[in-house]
C-alpha cells in the first residue's frame, strides 16, 4: 500500500471511528423529556457542567473557527477580536431569557411571541430560524469537507455527506439528551486539539510580533469589528441551538452557564485566530481556508489534529441543529397549531432531521461561501433585539413586532441582492456597506418596534388578549 493511501486510510478511519464513539456515548432517549429537553431517564434536568459545556462547544461551530483564523490572516488579531465579540452574544442572550422567565413566565421564544406578539410573530421567527438551522447544516458539514478534498471533489463531498450521516445517526438516537453528553467529550477533544494546534505555531512568534499585525482603522478590520458589536443584540436569539439551552434548568444555572460558556467561547475564538496571524506572519498563500492551508504545509500530524478539531466543532453543532429542528417541528409548530402531538412529536422529530440532513448539504455540493451565513443571516434578525431586550418598555404590540422584524429581514435580504445605496458605507472598507446597513437598520428597527407601542398607549405592557 502506497504512503499516501496510508494516510487517507487514517482520516477515513478516523472519521468512522468519532461516528462510533458518539453513537456508543449517545444514549437512547424514548421519553419527550429526554428527546426535546435533555432529561436524563429519571426525568432530571442536564448537570450544569454539562449545560456550559454544551453551550459552548455547540457555539464553536467549525465554520466559526475556519472563519476565526481566516479573518486572523487577512486583519490580525483585530480581525480575530471582530469573530470573537459575536460570542458575546452568550451572556446577552442569557440575561434577555433569564428576565422573559422570571417577569413573564416564558417556556420558549416561540411560545412567547405567541402569547406577546400573536401567531404571526411566532410563524415568522419560526420560518427565520428554520432558515439558520438550515444555513447550520451546509457551512458545517462544508468545512469537514474541506479536510478531505477540494470543494466539489468527490472526497470533499463523500467525506462532508459521511460526517453527516454519522451525527444524523446519534441524533436520531437521543434528541437533544444526546447533543447534550456528546458535547462534552467534544469540547474536551476540542480543548485538547486547539491546545496541540497553538502549541505548533505560537512559540515562532512574540507577542509584540503577533500585535504588530493589527491596524486600529476602519478599512483594516474594525468595520466588522463594529458590525459583530451591533449583531450581538440580536444574533443569539435567531439560533435555537442556543436559545433552546435556556429553557432546560434553574434560570440562575442557566445565566451562569451562558455567562461562562460565552466567555470561553470568546476566547476560543480569539486564540484560534492566531493561527491565521501567525499564516500572515509567516507569508502563508491567502485561501478561504486558513486552517486547513496552514496544517497541510506543517505535515500529516498538524494536519490530522485540525481535522480532529474540525470535526469536533462541527459535529457538536450539527447534532445540535437536529435536535433543534426536532424540537422546533415536532413540539413547537403544533403548538402553535393548538396541537400537542405527545410521543409522536419524536417521530416528527426525527423525520425532519432526515429531510434537513438531505437538504441542507445543498449549498455545499453548491460551493457556497460560508462566512455569509454568518454575517448575512446577522443583518436580517437586526429586528429581534428590540423585540426581546425592549419588551416591557412599551405596551408590545403585533405591529410592532413586524415593523421591526421586517425591516431587518428586508434589509438583509437588499444587502444580500446589491441594493443597498453606497451612500449608507460607513468607511471605506470591505465591511463598510455591512456596517452601515446594521447600524442604520438597527435604528429603524428601534423605532419601529417602539413607535406603535407609544401611540397605542403609554400604560406598562401587558399581554394581548
């Protein structure tokens, strides 16, 4: 056997050999507790070093960290610090659910714009969110692809649609009870590769040499560092995968564990972008994937521990999507139809992973751009920070709320289109348009959510009737 069939033997082997660990630490969930809420099988809620550390390795996604070094490359540690302030978005989102619990008795975002909002508001988050978990299916399983062969290779695609099929597989087993136990042997197998990544390439340089790529100016990565400070208000509340963890223990065990797991989580980011510093430093050829670039020209070894990385991050996050598209289509969407579907909720569940497991790998046999599902799907739920953090400063009505949702999701989807006038660019840098969108958007949001409640009436809200 020739050297090079070896070695992707090894990376075959490997991919296999995570699917069978996670499906032997998955547990079978069979109750609805379980399935949806991640119960153990006396019905307790998860631990709550399990809850942290689920929340934060299921915000590692691998399109995050690929993203995290790619921006290291191109404006240093500025751009690494822009990727990373979007965790910040962890202890916001937990103060925001913490407050909807305890003042207004939420159990869901969704069921809380229906009781708040009305239907409408609840089908629209509903559809905004779909469209992120579908967004979560191909920007993840595209960058494990990555490891294994060129976009659109038959190995990029074979090895993206196997990683897949292996976390499909455990999902289907326990629902989020699974994603929960799984998460924590994936962040400890994370910790320990970024650790062994950091370890090859941080002592080259000093930390003079690593400061020195950074540039404090508009043009030089600060714009998105900008744009990520305007996103936080509102990116954590469109991505169930977090969201969904703030429902499921003790509200004061909840806001700690998103306040820890977003502060790790920042920075982990921030030390991953490192790694596209030091790709900068060293001349290393610009690619749309820093990482794997960078691991490739240090040998086999490096190379194996990114995949190990990679696939640690993106497996985390996608087992965590299905259990929220479960959760979102078997329990959630009846809801709101006035339906409860008891246990056959888990077999809706689980027929709607398989359907986005199948779908959602579209746009990465497509070759589409994963840094757009980040920042893109960002400006088109501008609208839902007022929503959640200003809710009770004004009565809350139904016009409100789609004042301030549509208009984000118009302007995003005008951005995405070219619409956009130039004269909205903030600077005059790649993210200046970007910027200028979200903090003039994020205005009219405002305005649009709290004008209807002030002309309605200037009483403390209540709910609608």
């Amino acid at each position: 056997m020739q050297p090079n069939s070896v070695i992707g033997l090894l990376f075959w082997g490997f991919l296999l050999l995570y699917g069978v660990l996670m499906v032997l630490l998955s547990p079978r969930a069979v109750t609805v507790g379980g399935f949806f809420n991640g119960e153990d099988s006396q019905g307790r809620s998860a631990a709550p070093w399990l809850l942290t550390s689920s929340i934060f390795i299921s915000w590692i996604f691998a399109k995050s960290v690929t993203n995290a070094a790619n921006l290291g490359a191109s404006y240093g540690l500025v751009g690494g610090l822009a990727y990373a302030t979007y965790w910040l978005s962890i202890p916001l989102a937990g103060f925001v659910i913490y407050r909807l619990r305890r003042r207004y008795a939420a159990t869901s975002l969704v069921s809380f714009l229906s009781s708040h909002y009305g239907r409408g508001a609840a089908l629209a988050f509903s559809a905004a969110i779909l469209i992120r978990l579908f967004n979560e299916v191909w920007s993840n399983t595209a960058v494990v692809g990555g490891y294994y062969g060129d976009a659109g290779s038959l190995e990029f695609i074979g090895a993206a649609l196997l990683f897949t099929a292996v976390t499909l597989a455990y999902s289907l087993r326990g629902g989020l009870r699974s994603s929960i136990l799984t998460d924590a042997a994936q962040a400890a197998i994370f910790i320990v590769a970024l650790i062994w990544v950091l370890g090859l390439v941080l002592p080259q340089h000093s930390a003079q040499e690593l400061a020195s790529t950074s540039h404090w100016a508009l043009d030089a990565g600060v714009d998105l560092l900008l744009v990520a400070g305007l996103q936080i208000f509102s990116y954590g509340f469109h991505d169930p995968v977090l969201t969904d963890r703030g429902f499921i223990s003790e509200e004061r065990t909840m806001r700690r564990s998103f306040v820890i797991a977003g502060v790790l989580g920042f920075g982990a980011i921030l030390a991953f972008s490192l790694i596209g510093v030091h790709a900068q430093l060293t001349g290393l050829a610009a690619s749309d994937n820093v990482p794997a670039a960078l691991a490739k020209s240090l040998g086999v070894a490096a190379l194996m521990v990114m995949t190990v990385v990679m696939v640690s991050a993106a497996g985390s996050t996608l087992d965590s999507t299905f259990s929220s598209l479960a959760k979102l289509a078997g329990r959630e969407l009846p809801s709101l139809a006035g339906r409860d579907l008891g246990q056959k909720a888990i077999g809706v569940g689980m027929a709607v992973m398989v359907l986005f497991a199948l779908l959602g790998n579209l746009p990465m046999i497509a070759g589409t751009d994963i840094l757009k599902a980040t920042t893109i799907s960002g400006t088109m739920v501008i609208g839902l920070a007022p929503v959640f953090i200003l809710h009770g400063l004004v009565r809350p009505t139904r016009l409100g709320f789609h004042l301030s949702f549509w208009i984000g999701l118009l302007l995003g989807l005008a951005l995405t289109f070219g619409w956009i006038p130039s004269s909205w660019a903030i600077g005059e840098g790649k993210y200046a348009l970007l910027l200028g969108t979200n903090l003039y958007g994020l205005l009219l949001c405002i305005l649009g959510y709290l004008l209807p409640g002030l002309i309605h009436s200037t009483a403390p809200a209540r709910r609608l009737s």
